[in-house]
C-alpha cells in the first residue's frame, strides 16, 4: 500500500519471534529497537525514563540483538533507533542530555556497520498548563517548540558530521503537545453553596447566649493590630460552641448565629490581610476557607480525571461576562457523589496555584458556563463511569476564511443512560417491561391512577433514553 512500516523492538524475546516470522514468510522486514538510555526526563513521568525504564534494550541487550541479526544476516533489516525519557518533560536541560547520550548510540551502530537511517525521539514535548514557562512546575515547561526542535536536530546533525556519517530522518510522538491545544471542556454551573454570614444590619438580642455576644463583640471590634487574637478568640468560641451543641446544651438557633459571626470574621481578616504586606501565614491560610461551591454539570472522573489522579492543573475560566470582573471566589464541584469530585487546584497571576477560582455570581434565569482548556491530551480516552456519568455531548469545529472566522463540522451527542447501564449488563427493554408491570398493578390497586401511572412511565422512559447529565 505504499507505507513503509517499522516493527520497534522493545525486548529481545520480540527480535527472535519477528526473525522466526521472516524466515517462515521469507520477507525483510524494517527492523526497529528501542534503546534505554540511562538519562531520564524530568516532572510527573521521570520514572518512566532511565535505567529503571519498563522498555528498550540496555547495552548489554542491544549488543546481543547485533550478533543476532548478524547471525541471521538480517543487519540491513535494522533501520531505526527509538527512544522514549518521559512525559511532559519539564526541563530542556534533560532533553539535551538524552539527545546527546542517544546521538552516541547512532555514531557507535554506524561504526559497528549497522547503517540506521532513521531514529524516533520519542515524546516528551511539554505543554505549558500554568503559564509560568518554568521548570520548577510539573504544570510547566521551560522551553520553547523552536528550542526543542532545535536542540533535537543539531544533536544528530553534529554528531554526524563529526564522524563522516549519513544526517540520520528524525521521527517525533510528540502526542501530548500536539493533542493538548484542540479540545476545550465546557460545562454549566448548576447550583452555588455559600458559606453563611451576618448581615450588616442584624442586632445583637438581650436574650441571645452569651457565646454569641462575646463573638459579636470581637467581630465589631476587629483591628489590624488584633488580628491573630481575634481569631484565636473566634476559635475557642466556636469550639465551646459544637462542643455544648453535642451535649444538647444549645439551642439550632444559637449555633446557626455563631456560625454567622464566625465566618464573617473569617471574611473581615481575610479583606484586611489582603491589603496587608506582612501578615502570619496562620491568617493568609483562612482564604482557603472561604470560596463558595460552584456545582457543575460535568464528572471529573469521566471528563478531567488526572485532574483527579496526579493534580494535574489545566486553565480555567468563564467563557463569558469577561467584561465583569469576578466578585466571588469558588471552587468547582462535579455532579458525582464522591467528595473527590472536585477540582482542587487552579492557576493564579504568576504562575502560582491556589485553591479556588475567581467567579462571577449567577443570574437568575442566566446560565452561566466555564471552560477548561487543555484537556485534548488523554483525558477524554482516560475518562471512566464512575457513578455512570457517560460520554459527553461533542461538538467539532473548524476554523474558515469567511467572516465567521469558524464552522460547525459535527454534532455527536452523548450518551445516553441506557447506553451506559448496558455496561453493567442492564437491558433498558427489560427495565422498561418492568416498571410497566409495577405501574399497572399500581394502579389496579388504585395506589395511582391511569393518568399518573401513564405520565411515570413517560418520565420513566425519557430519563432512561436521556443524557446522563442534567439536560
């Protein structure tokens, strides 16, 4: 069919079988092998490079795969070298290092006769999740594209001339870099929960316990200078507080009250130490405590799960009212059941995370959605059922010339709940027969009537043959 296709030994066992098969079939094969180079990338996947790396042929093996296809006079079948350090490799400095120890590899299997054309880099190319184009985050990396692709060809380039050989055909997987810009993840806030707070205008009543005055007091008297005390006193008043409402010694009412006070101490601290410069790390702390929840039709687990699994952070932001500034910090929820539903860690200005997201506070009768950008790399394949959350809606697009600047190529829909419950053996005919026969003997008992009996199964069954997120 015109490809020219390479098999990429990754052990020695696999050598012997593809020669036994050549023989058997009498072709000649374009053999392949992958090298374990004792340099190693940098970030999440360090491990997966190095002398601890699951693949490739050591020195030792490598050597012994020479003999062999020398033995079977198969040296012109060996046309490429293959070698992998990583994933998102944050530093360029261990790039360099792989591509010079590789570069030697190709020198020596040319000076031993074997005339390899060819030699695949592997991936490793990084994404710049926070910006930050460092290598002190995993998020990040500190090169460029250009950079990389520069120091990967004058490796070769230079090593070649050195010793009067062929320029070697380079080959990149760089799969993450290429896939991670294309898919954007798009979802609705359904739902906000709020921390409570006292309002400006409420009293203090005579008859109000006596916990509650003295938090009172300290929340009316809030100074710069006072701080810390403040909040140590706040503390032990709403400790005092859980503990007398456990042993039945205080009143829904009273506890809900100091709940009041106690956040918005919280609230006052948090607004003065921000325009504070030196304040106790114990007082900077208590922003973590105060971003709203922001519920939103999506399962981390299906659609951002290393956002779950290794923390990996992606770029975050409404897509819309971005003439607005945000008012309100959040922190994003999925609609899972799992307290592990949520997304934990955001990019801030400069590159630093933090543990919420600025927001806006939603309209009634608006809808209001976020994007998070960067997911095109393994996340949707990754992705699982976890509390049968299915695939998502789809929508592919396309950039043109006209004045739209974009076309919408194609519309998949997600899927649906009986799709997914036909995973765990569920047969939605059968479901459905099931509930008709629970319905009918309802209503011949007159638990229902006909009609609510005809509009269950209706619900029944557009709920079953619906989206497994909230339409």
């Amino acid at each position: 069919m015109g490809k020219e296709v390479f098999i990429v030994i990754e052990k020695l066992n696999e050598l012997e079988l593809t020669i036994e098969i050549a023989k058997r079939l009498k072709v000649k094969p374009n053999i392949g092998i992958r090298i374990k180079l004792a340099s190693s990338g940098s970030g999440k996947w360090e491990e997966s490079g190095g002398d601890g790396s699951k693949f490739g042929l050591n020195s030792s093996e490598l050597l012994e795969a020479l003999d062999l296809l020398k033995k079977h006079k198969m040296t012109d079948c060996f046309r490429l070298i293959h070698f992998h350090i990583g994933s998102q490799i944050t530093k360029i400095r261990r790039v360099k290092t792989a591509l010079r120890e590789a570069s030697q590899f190709y020198v020596q299997l040319h000076l031993l006769g074997f005339n390899v054309e060819f030699v695949d880099i592997g991936g490793g190319l990084g994404v710049d999740y926070d910006g930050t184009r460092s290598s002190y985050s995993e998020n990040s990396i500190n090169y460029s594209i250009q950079e990389y692709v520069n120091d990967s060809v004058f490796s070769f380039v230079d090593a070649a001339n050195k010793n009067e050989i062929p320029h070697p055909k380079i080959i990149t997987e760089s799969g993450r870099a290429l896939t991670a810009h294309h898919s954007v993840l798009i979802f609705e806030v359904l739902e906000t929960a709020t921390l409570p707070e006292w309002g400006e205008e409420v009293e203090i009543q005579e008859n109000d316990h006596e916990l509650v005055k003295e938090l009172y007091k300290i929340w009316d008297n809030l100074s710069q200078t006072r701080m810390l005390e403040a909040w140590h006193d706040a503390q032990q008043i709403r400790e005092e507080s859980l503990d007398l409402f456990s042993l039945g010694m205080l009143e829904l009412k009273t506890r809900a009250q100091v709940e009041q006070l106690y956040f918005s101490i919280i609230r006052e601290i948090n607004f003065t130490i921000n325009r504070t410069k030196h304040a106790p790390e114990e007082l900077r702390q208590l922003s973590s405590l105060l971003p709203d929840k922001y519920f939103c039709n999506f399962s981390l687990f299906q659609s951002l799960p290393d956002s779950w699994a290794i923390d990996q952070v992606f770029p975050i932001i409404p897509i819309h009212r971005l003439d607005e500034k945000p008012e309100r910090t959040a922190t994003l929820q999925d609609i899972t059941c799992d307290s592990d539903g949520k997304i934990a860690s955001y990019t801030a200005q400069g590159g630093f995370h933090q543990s919420f997201i600025p927001v806006h506070s939603l309209k009634k009768n608006e809808s209001y959605y976020i994007g998070v950008f960067l997911v095109g790399a393994y996340q949707e394949i990754l992705g699982d059922l976890h509390n049968l959350f299915g695939d998502t809606n789809v929508v592919h697009v396309a950039t043109t010339d006209d004045n739209t600047g974009y076309k919408i190529e194609q519309v998949i829909d997600g899927e649906t709940v009986a799709e997914v419950l036909e995973y765990a053996q569920y047969n939605a005919k059968k479901l459905v027969r099931t509930v008709e026969t629970w319905v009918m003997s309802s209503v011949k008992k007159g638990q229902i009537s006909v009609e609510e009996g005809k509009e269950f199964l209706s619900n029944y069954r557009s709920g079953l043959y619906g989206y497994t997120y909230l339409e």
